[in-house]
C-alpha cells in the first residue's frame, strides 16, 4: 500500500496467482470488459508468447471516494509457468492481497498445489509471513468436464480461512465475486493494520459498495 | 535514467513525463496537430518543464506586442495560461484581453495529471465584436487596424475545439501508454536477469560448500586408508616374517604337513601384503603424493623382466608367453619399478584370463603421442577448439608402445569404460574365480597418467584382450 497524504490518494496492489493457464490473464480481461468506463485503466499487458504471459498484466482503476479520498487499485498478474519464478517473486513485492487462481479440472489438482506453494515461497522470500497475506482462491473454468465438484471444494473450503469462490472466467462468471471478496479481504486487512477507516472514514464494505457500482449492472453478480 | 530496483516497479507507476516521453516525437506529434488544426500548442510536464511548443506568432498578438502596454499585458496573459494548472481531469479555459482563449488540458494517466497540454490561442465562434478589453488595452491602439488583425486569428467552435482536444489526448494517451509499457518492459527484463544471476549466484555458494565438505570428507577417507594400510602392514610383515623363518626351520624341523600349513600362511600373507600396498599406491596416487622417479631404460629389457617374472605362473597352466619388439628401440626415460608394475599387472591379468595353453603376446614398438588423444589435456576445457592452434597442437610426441595381448574371454564394450576404476569388477563373480580387488587397473592407470601417457585397451569377447601402454620417450619434469 502506498498512502499519498498531500494528494489524499491511496494505491492499492492486487495480484492474480496461480498455475499456467488457469485463467489469471482472463479474470483480468473480464473485469476490464465488465468495469465502467470511468477510472477505468487501459489494460497492459507486458510481453506474451503463445498466449502466455512473460512478465505480467496490468490493470489499474481508481475510485474517487466520498471522503475525497482517490483509492488506486492496480491489478497485476504474474506469469504461471514455473520457470519464471523470479519474475513472480518480482511482480508479489508490495502486494497488499492475492487471488489465487486454480484450475477445477481434476486432474489439475497436482499444478493448483504446487503453484500454491510456490506462493507461499515466494511471499516467505520477499519477507512476508504468507498466514498475514489476504488471500482468496478461484476454482475457474467451471464450464469444463472432469471438474471437482462444488460441495467438495466448498467442505475443503470450510476447513480454511480463505474465501473461496467458482468462476468460469471466460465467461466473466464469477469474477467480480472473487475481485470484491479480494477488495474486502484486503481493505480489512489494511483498515486494521492503518487505521484507514479513523483516518479517512474508509472502511472495506465502503469500497466494496463504491467499486460495485462500477461494473454493468447486467452481469452483477452479489458478493458473497 | 538509473537502473530500476524492485520498489519501482512494485506499482508499476510512471515516474514522470520528463523520462517517459521522446521530446522529438512528441514535437512532431505536435507539429501535424498544428499542420492540421491550425492551432498553437505546447506541453508542459507536471513540474513544469516545456515539452514541445509548436507555436506562430499570430498578427494581433504581433500589433499589441509593438505596443508598450500592449506587451506587458500579453506577457502577463501567456505567464498565466501556461500556470493554469486544471484540477482534476477536466479542461480549464483562459481568457485573453483579445478576447482569444486558450484551453488548458491537464494530461491524465492512471488517475494522476502528469502534465498540462496549451492549445491557442484561438478565438471562440461566438467572439464577434471586438472586445472591450482590447480597444483598453493601449491608448495608441487603432481599432480598426486591430479589428484586421483579429480576423485573422483562427476561429474554432466550442464544441469543435472539445473534440480537437479529446483526439489530442487519445493520441498523447497512446504514446504514453506505449512508453510506460516498454520502460515496465525494460526494467522487468533487467530486474528478472538480476533476480536470476543473485539465485543462480546462491546456488553456486551453496554447491561450492557441498563441494569443499565432500573433498574434506574424501581426504579424511584417504588419511584413514593410508593409516590403516600401514598399520596393517606392520603385524603382516612380522606374520610373513616368521612364518619364513619357520618354514627355514630355525625353530626346528617341521613335519611336511606342519610346513604345509606354514606355507599357505605365509603365501595368503604376502597377498594380504600386496592387496595392502595396492591400497596404499591407490591413495597416494589419488592424493597426487606418488612421485614417479624416471631413469634412462631400455625397453625391451623391462619387457624380459617382467615376462620372468610372471613366467612361473604362465608356467603352471602352459600359457605361452612370447616377446616381440622393433630392432631399432630407443632407451627412454620412466621410472623402471612403475613401469615393471603396471605392464606385470597387465600380463598377469592377461594369463589370469586366458585359456589353458593359450599364448599371450607382450610386444614394445616405436610410437607416436598426440596431445588430442592423450590424458595431457584433462584440464583442457576448450575441446571444441577444433582447428586453433593446430601448426603447433597437432605434433606428435615421440613414444613407445607396449602391448599385452591375450586370447582370454574378452570384455564387453559396455565395460570397457569402467574398467580403469577402482574397485571395478566386469564380473562380481569374476573375483571368486580369477581373484583380485579391482585396484591393478586403476592403479596401471593413474601410473601411466603419472608418466603423461596413454592407456587404452581393445577388446572383443570371447576373441580376446589387448591393453595398450604409450609412453613418451621423455618425461619433461624428469631431472
């Protein structure tokens, strides 16, 4: 979090992790196409091959609130493929939440973990305790066959502190569930840590509510 | 600019317009606005550096300047439009006395102004009387010449000149777009090459530490062998000892079943003795502390004593032991008891596999070495270097070649590569048969590399064994 006192602006970073192909590009562009136009940033994207992301994805957005505060939030997402670790590691610094984006198919179970636990490497090496980071999972690509089924990820779900959500990112369903459930996880995690709401009035559900309105209405879904 | 750290980019934000945008560009940007338009333009960055200004003095901003009023006033006009610094993301309008306009457009990026964009002046569509303002601004000031000069300013409608500055900052919003995405690029290229050098550099520390442990635990093990081989020898050789003594019969006559048993001890002794000593060459050679002693030799005489030696042996299962070599053989230099060692393991090798009345072939022929094909170039990590250097890499060395040729039961390709290693058997089960440890080989080996020479065996199973021994004629450390 970056917090500008003379400009009343605080910047916000998000990032989408997870395996290869999991969809972190495509939640990205869903948001993109589903947000307003107003504050709404140019989506960026640095270097691809074949589809795949090298260094990351960048969207920004920025929300005026009624404090006079400008809340920035800056999405990124991180290449999955395990060679580019260190750029992942690069693109985690500063990053006040995580989405982490996994593939529902079964037989994908293997990549979700071990992407997984290269989070929490990564997090642990750039000194941060991963148990301190606000982190949400996406099950993507509901569309598919041979996917784990819902009441088996929501009983594991139970046992962890994460929110969990299902996407089928392609379609835009479920993203902005997981981005508003990565807002609030985060913002509470900041409101506690600096005092945003004695400060500047701004508390998690204020931004939640402020951000919902920025998506088309039409393919609102209701945060959980 | 200085090379990016990881902070910078953590938000991936634009530090400035300064850095971000190419002056050049930006100034021709501006020029085929002002070709197209009509319009004078400048760019300004947040702190208010002058980017590009593509501007012409218009006729009525000429005619007041020529007046002293005039100028002061105009100065004072421009000074404030190029402060005008708008808030948030909208245009901010300056009036001029002439009753022209110039639009301040505050240049948006990811939520933050990071410069000011100054079109005109121009004069609004609804300006149709000269204004008051103007007629006040200087008593010499004539109306009507005025009046001709103000025609003459370009006239542009509200809406028009909204929409002049919507495509203006669209196309300024894509080049910096543009900018900010290959500077991101940039320093993500150079950010993760570093991140990638400082891991690999960790790594190669913590291989460098596995590697130092390993070598101490290797001499530690090479202490402990050089240790317990000379203490075993020490009792060995009193064993030995007596038992010839006994069997001289200096303690008395033995009964021949008594001498019997003596013999057996002390020839399994003097094998215990000999796999000891083997042991401890192979340390010293391992540890580099074996110094070769060359001296002037001749060949052909090693050649006969080592066929004296095993002749016994050759003896027992009839095997033939035959000599062969050139008549013009050179003396050369080696050390005498290395070379008797290696080329008496590998006759006795050669009779312990071959076949009962075969014949074994020891042979010692003029040679030649070559650099490429020698152990002399180990250390030589450049293998590729083809061609390089060949008027002086591609002489031979003078040498000789000792052969020892058998007709046993061969060795199969894929062994033959591992035979120089110690305590490497083709065969576990060769070892109860034919006997040994498994160290004559390697300890031939590293005498052979010690005298910088070559050792290379052929081979084809069931047909037989040659091992070949190339010595230079000269040993070039040799005093």
């Amino acid at each position: 979090m970056q917090l500008d006192f003379q400009a009343r602006e605080l910047t916000v970073k998000l990032v989408y992790y997870g395996p290869a192909l999991s969809g972190k590009t495509t939640n990205l562009q869903a948001i993109h196409r589903l947000l307003v136009a107003e504050g709404r940033g140019r989506l960026m994207t640095l270097e691809t091959r074949d589809d795949r992301t090298l260094f990351f994805d960048l969207l920004p957005l920025t929300v005026n609130t009624d404090m006079g505060l400008t809340v920035r939030i800056k999405l990124f997402t991180v290449p999955g493929q395990v060679i580019h670790n260190s750029t992942r590691r690069l693109v985690l610094q500063g990053a006040d939440g995580v989405a982490f984006i996994a593939d529902s198919q079964v037989n994908e179970v293997r990549a979700n973990q071990v992407s997984f636990k290269d989070l929490r490497r990564n997090l642990r090496e750039n000194g941060i305790d991963p148990s301190t980071m606000p982190i949400v999972i996406q099950y993507n690509k509901r569309d598919l066959p041979n996917i784990r089924s819902e009441e088996e990820i929501m009983r594991m779900a139970s046992q962890g502190k994460e929110r969990t959500f299902l996407a089928t990112a392609t379609h835009g369903i479920g993203v902005i569930d997981t981005f508003l459930g990565l807002i609030a996880s985060a913002f509470e995690r900041l409101e506690s840590m600096h005092a945003l709401s004695q400060r500047f009035g701004l508390t998690h559900r204020s931004v939640v509510h402020d951000l919902r309105d920025r998506f088309h209405q039409e393919l609102e879904a209701p945060p959980t | 600019m200085s090379e990016p750290t990881p902070s910078d980019i953590a938000y991936a934000e634009i530090a400035n317009l300064e850095d971000l945008i190419d002056r050049d560009s930006l100034r021709e940007v501006c020029r085929s606005f002002y070709d197209l338009f009509g319009l004078s333009i400048r760019v300004f960055s947040v702190r208010g550096v002058l980017l590009a200004n593509v501007h012409e003095e218009r006729s009525i901003c000429r005619y007041v300047n020529s007046l002293p009023s005039g100028r002061v006033a105009c100065s004072d006009t421009v000074a404030q439009a190029q402060a005008l610094i708008p808030t948030g993301a909208a245009t901010a309008t300056h009036k001029c006395f002439t009753g022209a306009v110039y639009d301040v457009l505050p240049i948006m990026y990811d939520g933050r102004q990071l410069g000011r964009i100054v079109i005109g002046p121009f004069l609004p569509s609804d300006v149709n009387e000269i204004p008051q303002t103007l007629l006040r601004v200087d008593p010499r000031l004539e109306p009507d010449r005025a009046r001709l000069a103000l025609a003459e300013m370009p006239r542009v409608r509200a809406q028009t000149a909204q929409r002049i500055a919507s495509h203006l900052r669209g196309v300024l919003d894509l080049i910096l777009f543009s900018g900010h995405r290959a500077q991101l690029t940039s320093a993500m290229h150079l950010l993760t090459v570093r991140e990638n050098y400082r891991e690999l550099a960790e790594k190669n520390t913590r291989l460098q530490e596995a590697f130092d442990r390993l070598k101490e635990l290797d001499r530690l093990k090479s202490n402990f062998l050089a240790t317990v081989s000379h203490e075993l020898r020490t009792p060995l050789t009193s064993i030995i000892g007596y038992s010839e003594m006994l069997e001289a019969g200096i303690a008395g006559e033995l009964s021949p079943e008594q001498g019997g048993f003596v013999e057996t001890i002390r020839t399994k002794g003097e094998l215990l003795l000999q796999l000891i000593s083997s042991l401890l060459d192979l340390n010293k050679l391992e540890r580099g502390q074996l110094k070769i002693k060359p001296e002037y030799i001749d060949p052909r005489a090693v050649l006969a004593e080592v066929k004296e030696t095993c002749l016994p042996e050759a003896e027992k299962r009839r095997i033939k032991l035959e000599l062969q070599w050139d008549p013009d053989m050179p003396v050369v230099q080696a050390d005498p008891v290395r070379l008797r060692q290696i080329l008496t393991n590998l006759l006795s090798n050669a009779i312990k596999f071959s076949k009962d009345s075969s014949k074994v072939l020891l042979r010692v022929r003029n040679a030649e070495l070559h650099m490429s094909d020698g152990l002399e170039d180990e250390d030589d990590d450049d293998l590729d270097s083809g061609s390089l250097g060949a008027a002086l890499m591609m002489a031979p060395e003078r040498a000789i070649e000792f052969s020892v040729q058998d007709s046993g039961i061969g060795i199969a390709a894929p062994e033959l590569d591992k035979i120089f290693d110690a305590f490497y058997q083709v065969d576990g089960s060769s070892t109860r048969e034919y006997g040994g440890a498994g160290l004559g080989l390697s300890i031939a080996k590293s005498l052979v590399t010690a005298h910088h020479g070559q050792i290379r065996v052929q081979s084809e199973v069931g047909a037989g064994t040659t091992f070949f021994v190339t010595l230079p004629e000269t040993q070039p450390d040799a005093v």
